[in-house]
C-alpha cells in the first residue's frame, strides 16, 4: 500500500515563490511545468494579481495598452483571451490573471492569505527557510521573489493622522468593497500616475474635491475606448509579431520609439508631430523623437507643448499656472495619461491646492492642515506612491549567509548583478528587482523575461548535478556602475524627487534604481552571460 498521508508542507520543495501576480504565476508555471520541480507560491491576498489585487481605486487602469499587458509565452493564451478596452482596468486584469491560474491549474500550488515576514539562508542545508505571518515555516533550494516593484504603499507620517475622525485610504491598499464618496469632502494627497487616474472619477460623486499638489505633472490624454471588433481580430492574428516589437524594442511596449531626432524637423513639422501623438494619446507621446529622453532641448520643446496644453483646458489662469509649473523634463519621471484629468479643474466641485509652497504640516481630527490653511475634510486618499522596488524586498526580513540581512547588504542603496542576484544570498533571484529595467519598461515583457531567464539558470545547475548560483561582488559592483552609466546618459535622473531615486521616501538612499538601458540590450546582456556559462556567477555543488 502506498503511503498516501500528504506531506507537510514545505518539506520537500524545489522552490518557494512569494507573490501570486504576473511574476509569481509565470514563475510556477515554469518551474513546475517545464522543469518538473516542485515548487509553492505563497501570496498574502486572497487571489491572484499581486499588485492589481490591491490597486482598486477609482480609475485603477493600466497605462500600457490592453494588446501589449498581457503574457505572450502562450500564442493560444494569447488568441483565446479578450480584451475589451483600450486600456484593461483593474477588475479585467484580475479576470485575466484568473483566467490564467485556471488554465493552467496554477491555484493548488498556491497558498493563499500567507504573508511571508521571514526569509534565511542555512548554508549547511543549501536551502531557505521562509516564516509566514502565521508563524509556519517552509523551506526550499531556491528563492524567488515576485512581489513587484510598487506594493509596498508610501503613507507620508503626517502628524495626527491617527487622530482623524473621517476615513481615509492609500491607493495601492484600496478596499474590496469600494469606497463611496457620494455628499462627501475629499482630500486627495499625490498628483503621479495614481493621483491623475483617481481624480476625475472621484470629482464625479464627491461634494468637494481638494487636491494637494506637491509637484506639478505632466499628462498626455489616455483616449480609453471600448475595443472595435476589427482590431480585436487583428490582435489574434498578429502574435508573433506583437511579441517581436515587444521584444525588441527599449520598453517592451507594442510600438517602437520613432528613429527620428528632435533636431530633424522643423518646429512646425514638431509641431505637427506632438498634435498628433496627443490626438493618438497614451505612452506613444514619448517614441515621437529617440532622443527625448536624451537631449534636453528636444525634451524642452515636448514639455512646452504639453505645458500650452494644459494652459489650453483649465479656465482659471492661477489653477492651470500652478498645474503648468512643472520642474522637472517630460518623462524623467515615470509619465502619467489621463481622461480628462486637467478638465476636472473646471469643475465647481474640485480645488487644487499648493503644498509645496505651503506644505501639509498636520492631519487634524476634522481635516488637514497645510501652513497656511485648514481644510475640513470627510475622506483623505493618500496617492502618495510606493516605498518603490527596494520596500517589498526588504519587507521580507531576508537574512543571507552568515544571517546577514538584505537591509544591511542595501544599507546604501539595492547592490546587485542584472537586478537578479545579491552576493551573499545564494539561490535567492529577485524579479525584476533593482537593477533590472523592471519599471522603465512593459511589466509583462520584464517578467517573462526574468522568469525564464531564472528557470534556464536552475535547469542549467539540476543538468550539471549542481546545486548553488551565487553572484560575486565584483559582478555586483561592475553592474552596479553599468546602472549608473545607462541612467545617467539620460534626463531621469533630473527629477530629482521621483521614485526612481527613492526620492519619495524620506531617509531612503538616492540611487537611480531600474536600469536605464533598454529591454532588448538588458536581454541581450542576459543572454550572453548565459551563454559565457553564467558569467559572473559562481555555480557550485
Ligand atoms: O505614486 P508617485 P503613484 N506630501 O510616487 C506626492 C505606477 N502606476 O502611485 O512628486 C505631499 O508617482 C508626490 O509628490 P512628489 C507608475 O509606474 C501605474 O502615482 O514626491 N505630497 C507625488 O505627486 C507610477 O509612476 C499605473 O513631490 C506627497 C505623489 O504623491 C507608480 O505606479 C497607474 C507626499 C506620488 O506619486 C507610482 O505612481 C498608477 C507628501 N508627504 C501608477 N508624499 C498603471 O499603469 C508623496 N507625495 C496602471
């Protein structure tokens, strides 16, 4: 009679992945389905999606187009699922990453509602052991992370926010439920991405709407519109060569940058170019000249079309002034798009309020206090971003060989090779961890490129009968001066408050941290140390 008592859990795995999102739902699929290993992806929600999970905030919507967001490992994935937007919002996403888990009975290998707050290397074993919130402990060869770049929510330690007697909510923390700001005076705190997306849904219910802008942003228009059937059939017929842009191209999404200089044209051909790419809308805005993001001068005629823009819609000359008075170039900070973002101004209901000349100084019982003012307020959003890339790494407690904590090894600032590896924390790879183009490109594309890049690795070592990978500091610290060099060749690191610097975050290191070269030269990078029999990892028994 076979023993047929199922094992504890965790006794015998291969691998442990943390988070059930793109990254983590990829990763099992390939380590399990492709290599035969045994492996468990622990998530703490209660489904998948990983950050979409939590991101259900009013105008929760993607910013790469619905064709680009999706895996395209799978040409019958591929061409059996539907978008129905230009741009797939939150709850579709999630219907996605279901429809996944379900096609390719990912969910039994998943534990849900298991937060992990403990991760250590025991070197004698060559395994890690990972403690849950629960108190469990598993442990696996490998480690991998796949808990995304922006969930690790920023709630600025306003004074007195304990003491507010009105509700409020972090974006990135939304509840399932829903919030409803009917009759209701809101504060809405952050004007990124998230802060443009969520204002002219909630102006639409709120009785009053005030939004505290620290920095100005830029925004070009989504043009979010229901998919026509036409296109619908073109998208299922193209896969090899969407996927072929994708993969070749410096963000991964489904258009190329044009190869044109901004010095090319004339300033009415530029002209020209910017209507049409703001007629276009969307992250487009950006391929209109390949040195936009390169040459201050071309990146300045961008922003001052952009800027006119925004003069062009909001009424009020002081509103659209303070909106315009954006300080740092177009797209060195990761570019919002919008629908009707800069026409909410013109609403009776909506105020915009300037906190950086007069910043928030205490969250009072009743409202929010500013230096100058006081704001009576009924709901406060904080869209006040992300502890960025570093925050959900560290948030795991990792301790490497010797119990040396990952914090300790980051100290000053995220230190890697390829964004994937750590010295001193052998068999732990961190998807599209620092270091990696991760944010600066489509997400979709960075992580099916990690994760199979990650399974090649294991499948190489479990060929050889080897049973280590662990990156060296000198791999580390030439990779870590190839980040700076392919950042500092372009304008990002001139906003010098964004998130990519980890700016955000008070006390956090300012390192630029994606890598700033491109998606086809970083796989091209991956691909050659692959074929130098990892170089500059050292592979051991
Ligand atoms: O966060 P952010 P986000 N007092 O950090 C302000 C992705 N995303 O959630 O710039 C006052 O960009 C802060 O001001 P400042 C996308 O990659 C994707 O909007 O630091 N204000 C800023 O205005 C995006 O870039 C999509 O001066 C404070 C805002 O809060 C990333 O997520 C949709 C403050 C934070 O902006 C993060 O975007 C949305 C304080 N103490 C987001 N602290 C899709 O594609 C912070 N701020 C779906």
């Amino acid at each position: 009679m076979p023993d047929m008592t199922p094992a504890p859990a965790g006794r015998d795995l291969d691998a442990l992945i943390v988070g059930a999102g793109f990254a983590g739902l990829y990763q099992l699929l390939c380590l399990r389905d492709r290599l035969g290993l045994k492996v468990q992806v622990l998530e703490a929600g209660d489904g998948v999606g990983g950050t979409w999970y939590w991101n259900r905030y009013p105008g929760a919507r993607c910013d790469s187009e619905s064709h680009a967001y999706n895996y395209t490992f799978s040409k019958e994935l591929f061409e059996e699922w539907e978008w129905s937007e230009r741009y797939p919002d939150h709850a579709e996403i999630r219907r996605y990453l279901d429809h996944v888990a379900d096609r390719f009975d990912l969910r039994k290998d998943i534990r849900f509602g298991t937060r992990v707050v403990g991760a250590r290397y025991d070197e004698a074993a060559n395994r890690w052991s990972v403690t849950t919130e629960a108190g469990e402990t598993l442990t696996a060869q490998f480690l991998i992370t796949a808990v995304g770049c922006l969930s690790t929510a920023n709630v600025p330690k306003f004074p007195g926010l304990e003491s507010f007697q009105g509700q409020w909510y972090h974006t990135g923390q939304w509840p399932q439920e829903g919030v409803d700001f009917t009759g209701k005076r809101v504060g809405l705190i952050g004007t990124g991405s998230t802060g443009i997306q969520a204002t002219p849904v909630i102006a639409q219910t709120a009785a009053h709407l005030t939004v505290f802008q620290r920095t100005a942003n830029y925004s070009v228009p989504a043009h979010n519109a229901p998919l026509t059937p036409e296109f619908k059939a073109w998208v299922k017929e193209n896969h090899a060569e969407i996927r072929r842009i994708m993969h070749t191209n410096t963000n991964g999404q489904a258009f190329f940058i044009e190869d044109r200089s901004g010095h090319e044209v004339t300033p009415e051909q530029r002209q020209a170019l910017y209507e049409a790419a703001w007629a276009k809308g969307g992250l487009q805005f950006r391929g209109v000249f390949r040195d936009m993001l390169l040459d201050k001068s071309v990146n300045d005629t961008a922003a001052e079309f952009l800027k006119a823009k925004i003069r062009a819609i909001v009424k009020d000359p002081a509103t659209a002034a303070l909106l315009a008075d954006i300080d740092h170039p177009y797209a060195a900070k990761r570019p919002p798009i919008d629908t009707d973002y800069f026409a909410t101004f013109n609403r009776d209901n909506v105020s915009l309020v300037n906190v950086r000349a007069a910043p928030i100084e205490a969250i009072t019982p009743t409202g929010l206090r500013t230096k100058d003012a006081e704001y009576p307020l009924d709901i406060i959003v904080f869209a006040t971003g992300y502890d960025a890339m570093t925050g959900p790494l560290l948030k795991l407690n990792i301790l490497g060989r010797g119990g040396q904590p990952l914090a300790k090894a980051w100290e000053a600032g995220p230190r890697n090779y390829l964004g994937l590896q750590v010295a001193g924390f052998p068999n732990l790879f961190t998807i599209t961890g620092p270091g990696s183009p991760s944010v600066l490109c489509n997400m979709p594309v960075a992580i099916e490129q990690h994760a199979e890049w990650i399974t090649g690795c294991i499948a190489h070592l479990r060929d050889r009968g080897l049973a280590r990978v662990e990156t060296t500091e000198a791999a580390m610290a030439e990779w870590v001066a190839k980040v700076n060099e392919a950042a500092n060749v372009t304008l990002l690191p001139q906003a010098h408050h964004s998130w990519y610097l980890g700016a955000n975050v008070p006390g956090k290191p300012r390192v630029f941290m994606p890598y700033a070269g491109g998606m086809a030269r970083y796989r091209a990078i991956c691909d050659a140390v692959t074929e130098k029999g990892y170089e500059g990892f050292v592979l051991s028994d």
